[in-house]
C-alpha cells in the first residue's frame, strides 16, 4: 500500500453519467492530493483537460488489489508509483533479510573506516559507538 501525503500527484476518474445521460469525460484528470483523511480517503486538487483547476472532497483512494467504484469519483496512483512501490518494497526485504544475516540477528554491523565489517553484540554497542569516530553504525537487528 502507498501512503497518500499532501502533494503527490494521483490520477482522478470523475463520476460517470447516470444512464440516458450524455457520458461525461471518460479520461481521468491529474490531481494533487491536498489533504489526507486516511490511507483510502483524500481531498483532491483536480485540473480538468483544459488545465482549469477544481476541488474534491473524500475521494477514495483505490489502492493496489482494491476495485475501483464502478460509478467512479475515485483517485488511484500512476502506474510507475506502484511499480516504484513494488521495487522499493522488494528492497526492504532483501535489505532486512541481509541485514539479519550479518548481524545474526542478535547485534549490530559496524563499519570501521577501512570497510571492515564488524557484528557487535548488542550490549557492547555503546561501548564501541559512544565518542568514537572509528565505526559507523550502519544498521542491525534488534533482539
């Protein structure tokens, strides 16, 4: 799930027309997310095809594996936002899986300025670390 803040850019499919009605604009406008209800709720900052800008109020915000309104009124992310969400969340886990490799999952790997890798238990964590410019403290597991 990608997390709404105010700004990101969404695409906003207005509502359709009722039936016997004439269709109303069938591409989706560009949007501004201007505030955040929740993770599925949003107020839109909506520019319509001849740039004019207009407001929203509570849209739902569809995000990956929800079905969309059928009667539209909705804003869901780009496509290249959910892929960069997928690459970055497939990075996260190999980057956590690595890293409790290292460190055993009992400490923390520090990196003395050579490149050397060191696991540190973590009791002697601040020991080593506290007024010491020696290591950097990358990252570890905490147990």
């Amino acid at each position: 799930m990608i997390k709404p803040t105010v700004g990101r850019v969404v695409w906003y499919t207005p509502p359709h027309a009722p039936a016997g009605e004439p269709a109303n604009d069938p591409q989706t406008h560009a949007a501004l997310i201007a505030y955040v209800w929740h993770d599925r709720m949003v107020n839109l900052a909506v520019f319509s095809p001849n740039g004019e800008n207009y407001g929203v109020t509570s849209v739902t915000l569809v995000q990956e594996g929800d079905m969309a309104p059928e009667a539209g009124r909705y804003a869901e992310w780009m496509t290249y936002q959910v892929g960069q969400a997928k690459k970055h969340s497939a990075e996260d886990a190999v980057n956590e899986a690595t890293r409790d490799a290292l460190t055993g999952g009992v400490g923390f790997l520090l990196v003395d300025r050579e490149g050397k890798a060191h696991r540190v238990p973590r009791s002697d964590v601040l020991d080593l670390v506290k007024g010491h410019t020696l290591y950097d403290v990358i990252e570890g597991a905490t147990a």
